[in-house]
C-alpha cells in the first residue's frame, strides 16, 4: 500500500520544517540578536497563512499531484523546467540534511572521525529505506519522529532552570530595524522546507480534513521553532548564542541530575541524527516521486543519488566556516525555491483552474439559454 491519511500528513509537515532551525538557530540569532524571537513569532503567523494557502489551493481545485500543477500552469516547457527548479530544491535540502549532520557530529562528540566516515553511516541506512514502499516509509517516520518530540519535550524541560530570562530583555529596544526584516524572512524561508512534502500528497487517501490537519502541522512546527530560538538566547544570552556553531549540544552539557548523572549530549545526538535523517529521507524520496516515470531503475538511481550526495558532503561538512558561510546563502534559495516559487505556481494554478470553471458555468448557461 502506498497511501496515506490527512493526520499522517501531519508528521511529513513536522518531520521536515523544524529540523534545521533547532539544529542551527546561531545563523539567524547573529542577524537577528535578542529580537530573533519575534523575528520567529512574526514568520511562524505567515508560515500558517502560507501553508492554509497552498493546501487550500489544492483543495479547491482537488487536485493534490505537483506534477500536474506544475505543467498546467504554464507552457508544457516551461512547467518542467520550473519543476525541476523544485526538484533541485529538494536535492539542495537533502544535502544540507546529511552535509549538516555529518559536521554536527564531527564537530561535537567524533573530532577524530572524518566527515566522509560519519556520511557512510548516515547514508548507507537511507539506501535500503529509499528503495522500499511508502508504507514502509510511514513506519519509519511514524516511530522516529514521536521519538524525536518525545526528546525535544525532555530537553526543554531538563534545561528550564538554567535559563534566565532577562536575556530576552529590551524588546525591540532598536525598533523594526533591516535586520529584522531579513531574519524574519530567512526563518520563514527555512520554515517553508514544509513544501518538500508537497509531492506526498498524491498518495494522501482522503483529502478532506487535509487542510485541518496541514494547519495544525503548521503550529506545531511554529511552536517548536519558536521555543528553540528561545531557549538559546535565554540559556547563553543574544551575543553567545550568536557564536556557537551549535548550541543545543552546549546547552545539553549543563545537564545534570542528582550531582552526577551527565548525559545531555544525547539529546542532541539523537535530534540531529534522526530529524535529518527524515528530512534527508523525505527529500529524496520527493524526487523520485516527482520523476518516478523517469526513473527506470530504482536502486541504481538511489546509488547514483546517494553517491552525489556523499562526495558533495564531504567537501562541504570538513570546515564549519564554509558550510556556515553557505548555509546563510541557502536560507535565501529556500526562501525563493520553497516560498516564491510555489507561491508563484499554486497562485497561477489557481487562477487557470478558476478561468476554465468560469467558462464551463458559461458554456452551460448558454446552452441552457438555447435550449429556452
């Protein structure tokens, strides 16, 4: 089987939209400084907007394949190149997954282990779970993200006490300056990663709560990444914060229960791993299903697919200073590929889908007319 529910679709929405803002907030906290945090409140409320939007548009005009809505808003050329503009968008998004995992790990717990040896063991899983049906797919993403909220849900509250809440203090002391015109813009753009699931929604069985459940993923999501810029700026203060490559794994060292049990570096293992490894999962198989007419030879795709991605990987995971550098220009080419570009389409898709509607009520008003 290889269909889903509108309340399963509520997990593919959180298990892509929330990983890359918690795993590094420092990006968008050196723009944004103690303000971030409304920069995030400010987003999440058009990420909502956003989502209801492009669901509703779907809904609408019932149709739920991105392919087909794709190619129907524009010239047969044109929708396909603009269609694999997305699908690179989603390549980009799944190579930032592992490229971010890889140098997580590397740069936290193994600064022995090579970039490459952390890449093999994080790809070699996907290979076997990419070749396998969606329903296997929804398995996966069913037990491991529960897990993953399970563990955020502990960490909050295993590091409540140790932060101080002054740090958030003045409040727009600067006003609404460009910096936080454009941190808001890049959190929301990181945000609209939601778009990845977009190619899923053909297999979603039944559409009709599709809308409640996608808007309901949507504040979950906004919660999420609102307490993660929270609690880095609260724990370390806006001008620490800004200057850790990834704070929740320092966080995660004040750990401490009982005056020795120290084990909070799991906590974030076990995050950076598993929500990239779902999004890295959920992009990919995305392609596949935007070009699964294209694609005769599964497994041998999915070896191409993941060799790119490991070669890629490792040249960018070896320096922090040059995957932080281009993750800043990647927060802009989520903003264009994941927001504009939908935005632009579904817009168009629906004004087509409208128009046609229009003259068919016409055609048979008129014929109804004749017929008097």
């Amino acid at each position: 089987m290889n269909k889903l529910s509108a309340k399963h679709f509520i997990f593919f929405i959180i298990g892509v939209a929330f990983i890359s803002l918690k795993t590094y907030p420092s990006i968008f906290i050196n723009l944004g400084g103690r303000d971030t945090w409304i920069c995030a409140l400010v987003a999440s409320l058009i990420f909502i907007l956003y989502v209801s939007y492009i669901i509703n548009i779907c809904t609408v005009t019932n149709t739920y394949n991105i392919n087909h809505i794709f190619k129907s808003s524009l010239p047969k050329l044109l929708g396909n190149v603009f269609l694999f503009v997305f699908a690179l968008g989603l390549f980009l998004a799944s190579l930032e997954a592992a490229t971010v995992e890889a140098n997580a790990i590397h740069s936290t717990f193994f600064i022995e282990t090579p970039v490459w040896y952390v890449l093999i063991f994080f790809l070699l899983p996907s290979v076997f779970l990419l070749s396998k049906n969606i329903r296997t797919l929804l398995i996966f993403i069913l037990i491991s993200l529960s897990s993953l909220l399970f563990n955020e849900l502990l960490f909050f509250v295993l590091t409540q006490k140790y932060k101080n809440i002054d740090y958030m203090l003045p409040v727009l002391s600067s006003g609404i300056t460009k910096e936080f015109i454009i941190t808001t813009l890049l959190i929301l753009g990181s945000m609209c990663s939601f778009v990845i699931v977009l190619p899923f929604l053909k297999n979603v069985k039944e559409t009709k709560s599709i809308k409640k459940h996608s808007i309901t993923a949507a504040i979950i999501v906004s919660i999420i990444v609102m307490i993660s810029i929270l609690e880095v700026i609260t724990f370390f203060g806006p001008l620490r914060g800004s200057n850790i490559f990834y704070p929740e794994f320092i966080m995660g060292q004040r750990i401490e229960l009982a005056g020795f049990l120290e084990f909070g570096e799991l906590f974030f293992l076990y995050q950076t791993v598993v929500g990239s490894f779902i999004k890295y999962i959920l992009c990919s198989y995305g392609i596949m299903l935007i070009y699964e007419k294209y694609i005769s030879y599964k497994k041998v795709f999915i070896l191409l697919y993941t060799s790119i991605i490991f070669a890629l990987g490792t040249i960018i995971g070896r320096s922090n200073l040059l995957l932080y550098d281009l993750l800043k220009y990647y927060q802009i080419i989520n903003l264009l590929l994941f927001l504009v570009l939908p935005l632009i389409i579904f817009t168009l898709h629906y004004l087509k889908a409208n128009n046609k509607k229009s003259k068919r009520a016409e055609r048979k008003y008129t014929k109804g007319g004749q017929g008097h």
